[in-house]
C-alpha cells in the first residue's frame, strides 16, 4: 500500500462547536470490557484511555489488537453499525455531511482505512467505499478525518469499518475513541450547493466543522482527495462581501486570507487574532483605570480601500488604519466609521453638512468629524494613501442609512442624478456613467429642489472658485479693515485671506 502523509489538524473549537457534529462512539457511557456498539470483529473492548494528557482527555475509548504480520494477517477490522446507534428504525441521513473523524492512537505508522457500506436491497444498490490515512501519531492520540465528498451516493451509511495495517512482527493495541461524523460547512446555515447570489455578499456567516487536508481514495488507485473548504469558499464569494463571522464556527487551520480575500475591505470576526490585517477578536486590555477589560479588537489592524465595499456590523477597535484613497487639493468629500481630525487627513478644517437652499450647500467647520457623519475637507493637501498608526480608532457599526441630505458612501454607486464634488470643488451632477467610491459623499437635492450653485461655510464666504463671475469680477476689493486693495478680482495680486467684493465675503486661496 502506498504511504500517505496526513496534514496536522490543529483544532480550535468553540464552545458549541461539539454540537455541530454527530457523535457516534465515545465509550463514556459503555461498560468496561465489553464491545459496547461494536461487532465482534476484531474483538474490540472498551478500556480506560491509556493517555488522557493530549488532545484526547476522555475516560474510556475503544481497544482491539492488531494480529502480528507472522501469524499471516496484515489487516484487522473493527465494524460499528451506523443505523443501530442513531436510529433503530431508519438510516442515518447524512444531510450534506461528508466526512468521519476519530481519533486514534497505536505503536507503530501505518495506513488506516474506513469503509462506509451499505447493502444491497429492496432494488437498491447498495456501496462500498474505502478512503485510507497515513497514521504518523507515535503512539500519541491523533485525528483522523476522512472526506467522501466525491461521492455523491455517500448519504445512508448502515456500517462503518476501520481497518488497521500491521507490518510488524508484534501483536499491537489500538486505541481509538470520539467517532464522529462532522457537520457540513455552511454558509448563512446552508449547504455550498444551496447558496443564493443573495449569501455570496453583504455579512456571511460561517457555521458547520470547516477544515482542509487531505486522504486517498483506495477505490480509485489511492488516488490523493486534497480538501480546503476555505478556498472554496472565496471561489464562491463576489466582491461584495463585506464580513464573515467565524465564531460559531468549528474551523481548524483557519486560513483567514480565504476567507477576506474576494474583498480587501471585508472584516473577519473570529475567536482568535491571527496574523492578518482586518481579522477581529476579543482582546483583553488593561483600560485607563487599571481595569481588565475584554474588546473586540482588530489586532494586526485595518486596511480599507475606496475600490471596495465596507460594512462593520459590529464595532471594535483597531490600533492602526491604512486608508487608500485619493485626495485633491482643496474641498473632497469624505465620510469615514471612525472619528478623525482635520490634521490627520492634512486639512485645515473638515465641515460638516448644516443645510441647503436653491444657489448653495451649506457646511460647518470643525477639527474634526465623528465615525459615520459625512464631511468635506477644507483645504486638503493632495495625498493618496493615509495612514493612522497612533491613535486607537474606534470603529463604529455602519448605518442602514443616512439621515441629512448629504449622504456617505461605503460601496461604489452609480452618481446618476446625484451631486459630488468635482476638481474645482464646486458641486456637480453626475452623469449617467457617474461613478463615486467608497469612502466619499453626495448631496442630493429634494424632489422639485433647483441644483445647488456652490459650496459655502457657515460665518464665512466661499471661495472665489465658487462664486459668480458676474458677481465679484468687476467690482471693487476691500479687506476686512474695510481699506481698498484692488480696483477687482481679475488679474490682482492679493495675498491668501478674505476680502470685500460687492458686499460678499471671497475667500482667496
């Protein structure tokens, strides 16, 4: 037989993850020295676990005896009838699941085999099918899970038999113990074949035993069965998902990169930190008053990109944030979920929406602007990239909506119809190919409302790129102090301020 090398599975569990799966043996509830379930085959007994201190810390397992190659027998089988432990009365139907573990500890390295039968009858074919597993545990507890997803007609097991190889010249005990058959993985409590476009975006969540490895196929040439039900699942997904939460979830060798990956944006909440940006989990800190607290905390931190959609269904903090967007110079509209100040996005002062009427969009400074309220930067500094390494930034949950008229953005939309901001900073309607990107805003006018003319800042005029030509062009500049400085805007040489012109405040950058 050919030599199979199993890959470690290292089992994180949550504390309802036993739930999720169909115990069919355990011996806690067997006598001592009894078959307890099984057949005879083999002579299997039931005895006090040999090696509580590992991955396997129950009371009693299973023990049978692997015959010596001397005595001409290689191979010993143990048989579990499946239908006489679960149901007296029916099969067991296995509802999508696909794949038996157990755990499994003896002297030397071999492969073990499962055989999943059932017989011929009543017109029905009956099956027989093997899958094998290279035992490398010296003589430790290991786990052991055998996938029969390629087989479509795995689903009214009657018999389980494990079979053990022995080349030894020795009689060997075997122990085995937690026979189980694992839940399904599940998205949105459904089956990969039962997903709609609905579930491939937007929050998932993920339950079910979730794992990747691999076994061979006896049947077909012992032919290698690799398995990855992450990987699957971002073959699934469509850039609009935004979250997937793991935490009741059995998921072992959890690649977290699989699960986010559609989407750069997407938050991973899990039971543990791993090592990975956007991934969310409890953390347990010592607060301001020398308190032990327990968080939701994104640990390598968040990276977020105005390519992509972003929703947080639950707020948490991270200790840094990576923004990719692009900023001009000057007045771009933004909206972020979590507080930030003017300095921070290299503005001089962010303005928050105030009210609107037929020629302008009002705005009211500030140094900064809350988690989820849209504003506009005032005199920003060009920038593509923005980074917030030292504050601890609080997350908030994404709202369904957006109450005022000037709306944020956390998926890119069509700007059909809607006013954004253009490169000279002035409001304009978009287009029927008007596009706007995650992280920006738009006003949008009232049913029957005139388009809005411009931009303006409570206690304050706007800037000369904002208002009328014919209103200020031809007429006479005064500073504050009310003292003449030029006979008009066009063609002088006026340094940065505020000024005069026709009884209107301009701003001049």
């Amino acid at each position: 037989m050919k030599k199979f090398t199993l890959l470690a599975l290292a089992i994180m569990a949550s504390a309802t993850s036993f739930a999720q799966t169909t115990l069919l043996w355990n011996g806690e509830d067997k006598d001592l020295n009894t078959t307890a379930g099984f057949w005879n085959d083999g002579s299997p007994e039931v005895v006090n676990n040999p090696e509580t201190d590992g991955i396997n810390t129950s009371t009693k397992c299973i023990k049978f005896v692997a015959t010596k190659k001397g005595a001409g027998a290689t191979e010993t089988t143990i048989k579990l009838p499946f239908k006489e432990l679960i149901s007296p009365d029916s099969p067991i139907e296995m509802n999508g699941r696909k794949r038996i573990s157990f755990l499994i500890k003896k002297p030397d390295t071999e492969n073990v085999k499962v055989e999943l039968s059932r017989d011929t009858k009543d017109g029905v074919d009956g099956y027989w099918k093997h899958r094998a597993i290279w035992y490398a545990g010296n003589n430790t507890w290991q786990k052991l899970v055998f996938d029969f997803s390629d087989n479509n007609e795995f689903d009214h097991p009657e018999v389980l038999a494990i079979t053990v190889s022995n080349n030894t010249d020795n009689d060997i005990d075997v122990y085995i113990d937690n026979i189980v058959i694992e839940d399904a993985p599940k998205v949105n409590g459904k089956l990969f074949s039962n997903l709609t476009d609905e579930d491939k975006k937007g929050k998932v969540k993920l339950t079910g035993a979730w794992m990747k490895g691999s076994c061979m196929n006896v049947d077909d040439g012992w032919k290698t069965i690799n398995y990855n039900d992450y990987e699957y699942f971002n073959s699934l997904m469509t850039d609009g998902l935004t979250s997937v939460d793991i935490r009741e979830a059995q998921a072992s060798d959890v690649d977290a990169d699989m699960l986010i990956k559609v989407n750069p944006n997407a938050l991973l909440y899990a039971n543990e930190a791993y090592d990975h940006v956007n991934v969310v989990a409890k953390q347990n800190f010592t607060n301001a008053n020398n308190e032990e607290v327990t968080a939701l905390y994104a640990a390598k931190g968040l990276e977020l990109t105005d390519a992509n959609a972003f929703s947080c269904p639950e707020a948490f903090t991270a200790a840094k944030v990576k923004l990719t967007r692009a900023v001009r110079e000057g007045i771009n509209s933004f909206v972020l979920p979590f507080y930030a100040g003017a300095d921070e996005l290299g503005a001089d002062a962010l303005a928050t929406f105030k009210e609107a009427d037929a020629s302008k969009v009002s705005f009211t400074k500030d140094d900064h602007a809350n988690a989820n309220v849209p504003f506009i930067t005032v005199n920003a500094t060009e920038n593509n990239v923005f980074t917030f390494n030292n504050n601890q930034k609080y997350v908030e949950a994404t709202p369904a909506s957006f109450d005022k008229a000037f709306k944020g953005v956390y998926a890119p939309q069509s700007a059909t119809g809607l006013y954004g901001i253009n490169a000279d900073g002035k409001l304009q309607k978009g287009g029927t190919d008007a596009k706007i990107k995650s992280f920006h805003a738009f006003y949008e006018a009232a049913a029957g409302q005139a388009a809005p003319a411009k931009i303006s800042f409570e206690g304050e005029a706007t800037s000369i790129n904002n208002v009328a030509a014919a209103t200020v062009a031809n007429g006479a500049v005064y500073d504050l102090s009310g003292r003449r400085v030029a006979e008009k805007l066009a063609g002088a040489s006026l340094v940065k301020g505020i000024y005069v012109v026709n009884g209107k405040k301009v701003v001049v950058k």
